[in-house]
C-alpha cells in the first residue's frame, strides 16, 4: 500500500518502521527535517519536509496515489484539518487521526472522520491497571 504519514515524532516514525518493515510505500511529512533522525535505519521510504495542510506538499509526498493516510502531529487542528483535506480533496480511502482532546474526537468521529484519542486510550489502560 502506498501510505502517506504526517508526523515524524515518535509515533510517526514508529509507525513508518513498522510498515516499512512490511514492504509498504512509505512517505513521512514533517515540518522540521531534524524529526527524521528518529526513523529507524534502513527505512526505505521518503522523508519530505512538508506542511501537511498544503496541497501542494500533499501532492509532493503522493497523497493522489496514496491507500492510506496518518495524521499525527502534535496539533489537533493540524491533524484535523489535514485529515479533511486528504479525505474530502484527495479521495484517500483510509484516513487516520490522531486528536488529543476527547471532546473533540467524540465530535469528528461522529461527522465520520476516523480517530484516536491517545489520552482515552491511556485513562482506560491506566483504569485497568488500578483495577487488575
């Protein structure tokens, strides 16, 4: 699958490994080159710096050809906005976002924008741990 992943913090370059790993066409955007340090070595994919609510750097990271697309900056409106535009302009099937305020995950997720919310997902295991 060709997948396009905005964010190369932890997360994102994780994620790039992983599906690096299993033979995916990978492009990581990120606002600031020095994130890329944190992709593992002998990623084969693309590193472009980028803004990923620009059209013109989605196009440059492939987002026309692009299965799959990963918002996960640190910047919920970013992640937001950037998952509409790759849904609603580029026609990506899959789109994935990352928003940390569950409010408004509760909210996108009902318009039917895909997302996680990293702070539910930890309340919950942190609740389970309490309690197991």
């Amino acid at each position: 699958m060709k997948i396009v992943i905005m964010g190369c913090g932890r997360v994102g370059a994780t994620l790039a490994g992983l599906l690096d790993a299993e033979g995916h066409n990978i492009t990581v955007l990120d606002l600031d080159s020095y994130s890329f340090r944190r992709l593992p070595a002998g990623f084969k994919g693309k590193a472009l710096v980028g803004n990923g609510i620009d059209e013109d750097a989605l196009r440059k990271a492939g987002i026309e050809q692009a299965d799959a697309f990963f918002a996960i900056t640190q910047g919920d409106n970013r992640n937001i906005l950037a998952s509409q535009i790759a849904k609603h302009t580029f026609n990506v099937k899959r789109v994935i976002c990352r928003i940390y305020d569950p409010l408004r995950q509760e909210l996108y997720e009902s318009l039917g924008l895909e997302s996680i919310s990293p702070t539910v997902i930890f309340a919950d295991i942190l609740k389970k741990k309490l309690e197991g």
